[in-house]
C-alpha cells in the first residue's frame, strides 16, 4: 500500500492582532494525505484557509497546533511544523516547491536567469538550467525577446508565467500551487495542465487550490473541503 508523502494531522492556524487583542481564525482541524503522482485539491469558500494550509506547509506560517509530516528523499519522517529552519531551507532547496499568486526576484535580474535559479541551486549547470529555463518560458508563451530582460514591468498574467514557469522546472518532490492559473488565458493554462500531468507522471506530489472547479475536476486525484472557522464555530454552539 502506498504510504503518503506529506500527511496533516490537525492542521490549525490563527493569527493573533496584538494591538487589538484579538485572533483571527484561519485554517482549524485540517487533515490531509499527499501522495507521489498525484494532486490533492484544497477546496472552500474564501476565509476557509487554504492558503494558510500551503504556507503552513511550506513553513511560510508557523502552526499554532497540529503536525505537518514529510516523508523525506531518503525516508526520513520529518514534521515540517516543528523542524529548524536549516531542515526547512534544505527541503525548499532540493525537495519541495512553492508557487503562489506572487512573484518574487531580484532587482534588474533576466527572466530566464529568474527561471533557471531553482536548478543552479540544485547543483545544475547554468547551461543546462538557463536551456531548460528557456524550454520553460516557451511552453509558457513568454515571447523570446522578453527572456533577457526584467520581468519587473511584465503584466500580472506575464509574471504568473513566470512564476509557474520556475516553480515546475526543478520538477519537486512535493510542489504546492496557490491558484496557479488565476491569470492565464485557456491556452496557457491547457500548457500548465499538461506540465502538472508530466509532473505527476513522473513521480511528484501535488497539493493545489485552483480558483476554476472545472480544473479541480480535471487535475485531481483526491479533494479535500475545508470549512470557515467561523462556521465550525457556530456549529459547536448549537450543540
């Protein structure tokens, strides 16, 4: 029986406004498995702490209660809640992988050097990543002439290409994905369907939140709902 690669066990987050003196609930109570060559869907209405759950797993967001296992390249269990931040860095480095809704890079750096950072960092050549970076912002239809330059004046839908473009280049063990075509005309987005497909063929684990139901329906393996705090909250009083 396949074991999980990543598995969530009572996932909570809260964050606490200290000049008000008040918490305000985000994720509460979240489990989830992971598994290798497949795509786990993050599902619920807004405040219901999706994200939350993918910062949490990436250790953007400490947790304010439950566990955050990883199953490690070499089987090491290591909690992603509870682990240094040089476990962290190392994971980020060579094993798990993050896009969000926001791209982030250093100031007058190309975009193609943009792209191939996550494989140097892996140990790639800059040949062989600044090749592989260019196969990339192609399938993304980035046009070749905006390859040498700063994607600091590309549009929203631009820079979420890119985005995506480096966050599937160094193919992950585990990559999360925060609404990654929430900007991307059908056809770019048809390419990144095709990109998570390879990935999950070849072996990566994927814990996504599309904004579309209609790609939930067409990438996911398994669907995890998530509620709002607030709701569970007002539940509970009833009891």
């Amino acid at each position: 029986m396949q074991k999980p690669i990543l598995k969530l066990e009572g996932f909570s987050k809260h964050f606490l406004l200290h000049e008000q003196d008040k918490v305000i609930p985000s994720s509460h109570g979240v489990n989830l498995e992971a598994y290798a060559g497949k795509l786990t869907a993050l599902i619920g209405p807004t405040g219901a702490g999706k994200s939350s759950v993918l910062n949490g797993v990436y250790r953007t967001y400490l947790p304010s209660s439950g566990s955050i296992l990883y199953k490690t390249k070499d089987e090491r269990c290591v909690d992603l809640a509870t682990a240094d931040e040089h476990q962290i860095l190392d994971l980020r480095r060579h094993e798990i992988g993050f896009v969000t809704q926001f791209l982030r890079f250093l100031p007058r750096q190309a975009t193609q050097d943009v792209v191939a950072q996550p494989l140097c960092r892996k140990g790639v050549s800059y040949e062989v990543a600044l090749s592989r970076s260019q196969e990339m912002l192609a399938a993304m239809n980035i046009p070749e002439r905006l390859w040498s330059v700063s994607p600091a004046t590309f549009s929203g839908g631009e820079k979420q290409r890119v985005n995506l473009a480096r966050g599937l280049i160094a193919k992950p063990r585990l990559l999360l994905l925060d609404e990654p075509t929430a900007s991307l005309d059908p056809k770019t987005t048809d390419a990144v369907v095709e990109l998570i497909k390879d990935l999950k063929a070849e072996g990566s684990a994927l814990v996504a939140i599309f904004h579309d139901p209609s790609l939930v329906e067409r990438m996911a393996d398994d669907v995890v709902a998530l509620t709002p705090p607030q709701q569970i909250e007002k539940k509970s009083e009833k009891i």
